[in-house]
C-alpha cells in the first residue's frame, strides 16, 4: 500500500501546547501546502523496519506514530522525501502521515485519514518536530490554524489566495525545531510576536497581507537571519517572501523564473506547485 502527503510551510504560528490533552497541544497560524512531499510504501511483516530514502532509519517520529496505529504488529516502511528534512518544509509530519495512511488502510482501520492524523500528531508533539504540520497537511492547500490540536478539539480553515507556484531557496544548514520549541526565551518570543502578527492579520486575508505578516513575524520573533533579510530585500520588484518555520530557508512568491534565478547564488533552489489537496492514498 502505497500513500502521499504534501510538505507545509508554516509563514506565521504560535505556540499552543499547554493542554494536557495531546490532542488539544499544537499551534495556531497560517501556512501552506506544496505538491513536494513524502511517499510511503508499507507492507506487513514480523518487525517494524523503517527505511528512508533508501537507507535503513530509526525514525523515532514514524515509529512512535505507526505503534501507535499497529498494536504491535511489524511493517516494512519506505519513505521518499521530495524536501530535505530540518528546513521547514513538514517532511518529518509528511513522511509519518503519508506511511501512516498506507498502514491504516492496509489494516482497515476504521477513518483511515483521521487515524493517520491522529497518530501523526502525537507523535509529532510528542518529539517537538512539528505543533500544525499535520493539521494542514490533512486538508491541503493555504491553511489557517485557527485553534491548536486536532479535530474535534482543533479547527482550521482552507484560504482561497491566488497562487499556483512558489520559489524555495535553502540558504545553510537545517534547523532543530525541537530545540527552539524547546527553549522558553523562544517560545515565549514566538508566542508574543506570534499572536501580535495573527492580529494585525484581521479577519480578511490575501496573498500579500499573509507574506507580510508572515515577514513581520519572523523579524520580530528574532528568527529571521541576517542574510535572509538582505536576500528577500534583492527581490523587490519580481516577488515577496518570507522565512520558511522553521528552517535556514526562504520562500517567494511572484515572478518563479526571476525568483529562481535570482535565488541560484544564495542556496539550493526548488520550485514547487500549490497541493490544493491533503495526504491521500495512492493507486
């Protein structure tokens, strides 16, 4: 059995994991899914054994999540991640989500996407790689968190903003997102700027004020980079970016040939349609 996940860039969020619920714990804010994700591929067996991208892995996230769905039983796990992990592209929630579809369906669960949701996220929380991810990547498309966790305790909401491409430039090495969710002095930065960028956001939204928003928060909450200011400063004129949450990357939108080209200096570069729709089991 055989499923796909989109990746999910986060532009704006706030931390919101104080519930001792897991499933209440996540973030809000708004983001955005990419036909770049993971592809999984499972079959049933004696142990649990994880490979991804061809090598032969732990993975501490997936394993947790599909234990969760498995009730001991093993599987053979092969993960393909379009988007390198650590930069913020949701390839650790994608790769989980996507072998956890495949298992679900493979074992009849009952719900099979939900299921997969589920575990994900718990997982997901439970090693702080990712508070939304999962949430997103279960609807697709432009996504705003409105309240953290999954349903029915959580609620998002799919955003009609007119974009078909955007522009990824990967400026260094990746990022523990663990490690700032992590970190009190950060996570309460992030949560003030967080919630302050939400609010300017108001309750009418497009491309342009998201982009902004999503510029103003990652200057405010210190996690921009000196080099991603002055590269997204380059593009005036053929595009507007921000930083991708959380990674040492940057997304564009607008003009994608000029944006890659303009990019190409500074990193590695990836172009990637919008996923309208979320994880989904593949023929």
């Amino acid at each position: 059995m055989r499923a796909f996940c989109p990746g999910h860039i986060t532009g704006l969020f706030s931390i919101e994991d104080s519930s001792p619920i897991v499933e209440k714990k996540g973030s809000i804010g708004i983001g955005f899914c990419v036909e770049l994700g993971a592809t999984a591929e499972i079959e049933l067996a004696d142990e649990l054994t994880i490979y991804l991208n061809e090598e032969k892995s732990q993975a501490p996230v997936t394993r947790d999540a599909i234990n969760i769905m498995a009730d001991g039983r093993g599987a053979v796990v092969h993960i393909e991640h379009d988007l390198p992990m650590g930069q913020g592209f949701g390839m650790s929630a994608a790769g989980t989500f996507a072998a956890c579809l495949a298992l679900a369906v493979e074992l009849d669960i009952p719900d099979p996407k939900y299921a997969a949701l589920k575990a994900t996220h718990i997982s997901e929380v439970k090693h702080r790689t990712g508070l939304g991810d999962a949430v997103a990547q279960s609807v697709g498309g432009f996504v705003h968190r409105i309240e953290p966790g999954i349903p029915p305790h959580g609620e998002c909401a799919q955003l009609d903003f007119r974009a078909n491409e955007v522009v990824f430039c990967i400026l260094g090495g990746p990022i523990s997102t663990s490690d700032i969710l992590g970190d009190p002095i950060k996570r309460k930065s992030i949560r003030d700027s967080g919630h302050a960028c939400l609010q300017d956001c108001g309750g009418v939204l497009d491309l342009a004020s998201f982009i902004s928003a999503s510029w103003a928060f990652a200057r405010d909450s210190g996690l921009a980079s000196g080099d991603m200011v002055k590269i997204l400063e380059e593009i005036n004129g053929i595009g507007q970016g921000s930083m991708v949450m959380l990674g040492n990357s940057i997304f564009a939108f607008g003009d994608s040939d000029l944006l890659q080209d303009s990019f190409k200096p500074h990193g590695k570069v990836f172009r990637a349609g919008i996923s309208k729709g979320g994880a989904t089991v593949l023929k």
